[in-house]
C-alpha cells in the first residue's frame, strides 16, 4: 500500500526547481498517495508558484507544468555593430562573399544521396581550420572512405590539403550530437538522420537542431541532413521544422536525377532556401544556382553562377 504523504511548499518548491522539462504535478509526491486535504493544498501550492512567475502550465493537458524560462537580460542591440563581423564561415565557390554567416549560428547542408554533402562539409571544415581555436568532425560514414576522400583532397598548388595529424578531431556519431558540440569552436556533423520515417521521428530533427544550436557560444555548427531527390525538393526530410534554427541552408542537388542535361559524371548544384544575412543586394539570391562538379569525391570545381 502506497504511504499517505503531506505536502508543504518549501519541499514542493525544491522538487519543482529541481525538474526538467514537462511534468505532470503529481510525480513531486514520489509516487506517494495524497489524502483528500493534501491534495487540494497540492493544487493550491502549483497555482501559487505560477503566480510567482515559477512554473508555467502548458496547454498539452490539465496538470502539466514546466518552469518558467523567462528571459531576464534585455539586448541592446543599439550597441552592436551593424556591419556583419568577420567571424564567419569561408564557404566554398566564394559563396562568402554573397552570404554571412556569424558566431553562435547553424548552417545546413542538405543533400540528396550522392549530391556532393559530404564533400562540403569536409571542405568547409579544412578551409576554416584557422579560424576557429578547435574543432571537430562528428560523422556517420566510415572511417576508410574518410581516409580515401581528405588524403584526396588537393589545395590550389596541387598539394595534399590536409595536415597529418590533422588539426581537428574525428569522432563516429549517430545520435546525441549535441554532446559533443564545440561551445566556441567549429563543429562538423555528417549526417544528422531522423531514426526512422515517421512523422514524429521526421519532426524531431527540428528539436535536435535546437538542442544543437543551444549549446553553442561563439562557435558555428554545421550540419549535413538528407533530403529527398527531387529540384522542388529544397528541404531535407523533417521539411520545414528544420529550417527554424540556421540562418544559412543549402540544398544539394544531383544533376543526373533532377537538373539540366548531365554534363559530368558527378555535377551538382546548390539552391538557397533560406538566407538571413545576404551580403549582396544587387541580386536575388534565392534564385541563384551555383553549378559545381566534385573530384574523387573531395575536390569541388566550379562551373557557373546562375540566377534562375
């Protein structure tokens, strides 16, 4: 039989400040079965640490309760400058030039099978090595083909681009990528994949990516998805809900499925679906289609800049 527990609000308070996420009230008892008089002064104690502006009800079902996160530090934006600050990303193709990204931010990638998303996301890493005072490769694929692509991988005078040792770290990763996110370096993620199809699985990518973005201080996340073949296709799978958090997503098109006649065995595009620091005005962005062709799956060559 259950033992019949009192409640008193200092012990309530304390239960409540030491929570998590969403619960329901009756789980600060420990499972414990409350009498009649208890019960009702149960109540009476979450209604007032509402009112003291402690916890907040949600709208899910009566009962529920999460603490109240209210932002308590005003910005004075007034104070920062209003020129974009030279702690971006350098991008490939000279795509910084055209669009900023900046300290504390998420930047996608999203690709179909086979378009070229592995091969930026390993160019983005090696070009801003320097920038950044550490950083790090979470992937999913294997360590052999990795091995294959970056001593591949060529600078602009012919010669090995990677360093060995490298500069950055390499862990395998599937889920939880959070957990190893740089604060205030760079971090590189290759791929993060929903664990199944379904819609609330596909949906769920949307709150990874915030638990991504909230770990990160003055460093930058850059994350690989998948997104379905297709030129209408921009978003990857999760759709819009993974659009919330960058400020700069890149699709990855496959010429051989979706574009124009195929010219190269492995050509691609980027399209731009969501821009929020273009630093040129004179163009629209979103219409333009950088043309690229990729070399022993590392080496990306440009062809053209396109406004569709």
């Amino acid at each position: 039989m259950r033992p019949v527990v009192t409640v008193d609000k200092d012990t309530i308070r304390q239960r409540v400040l030491e929570t998590s996420g969403e619960f329901h009230y009756k789980s600060l008892v420990d499972g414990g079965k409350l009498s009649a008089s208890s019960y009702g002064n149960l109540r009476r104690i979450m209604h007032a640490l509402c009112e003291e502006n402690v916890l907040s009800r949600t709208s899910k079902r009566d009962g529920i309760y999460r603490l109240k996160d209210e932002a308590t530090t005003p910005i004075e934006w007034w104070r920062a400058p209003s020129e974009v600050a030279d702690d971006g990303l350098v991008l490939p193709f000279g795509l910084h030039s055209f669009l900023g990204t900046s300290a504390g931010e998420v930047v996608i990638i999203a690709g179909e099978p086979n378009s070229g998303k592995t091969a930026l996301l390993l160019n983005i890493l090696i070009a801003n090595l320097d920038r950044f005072p550490e950083s790090v490769l979470l992937m999913s694929e294997g360590v052999s083909d990795l091995n294959r692509r970056l001593t591949s991988m060529t600078g602009e005078n012919g010669q090995p681009a990677v360093e060995i040792p490298p500069k950055f770290r390499t862990y395998r990763k599937l889920t939880n990528f959070e957990d190893n996110i740089l604060p205030d370096g760079l971090s590189i993620v290759d791929y993060l994949r929903p664990p199944s199809t379904d819609i609330s699985s596909l949906m769920g990518i949307g709150d990874s990516l915030l638990r991504i973005r909230e770990r990160l201080s003055t460093g930058i996340a850059v994350v690989g998805l998948q997104k379905p073949a297709g030129k209408d296709r921009e978003f990857g799978y999760g759709g819009l809900v993974t659009a919330f958090e960058p400020t700069l997503y890149i699709s990855v098109h496959n010429y051989e499925r979706d574009g124009p006649p195929l010219r190269s065995q492995f050509e691609s595009y980027l399209t731009f679906p969501k821009i929020k620091r273009p630093l040129v005005f004179g163009e629209n962005l979103f219409k333009m289609r950088v043309e690229f062709s990729i070399e022993r799956g590392i080496n990306l060559h440009e062809k053209a800049k396109v406004y569709d």
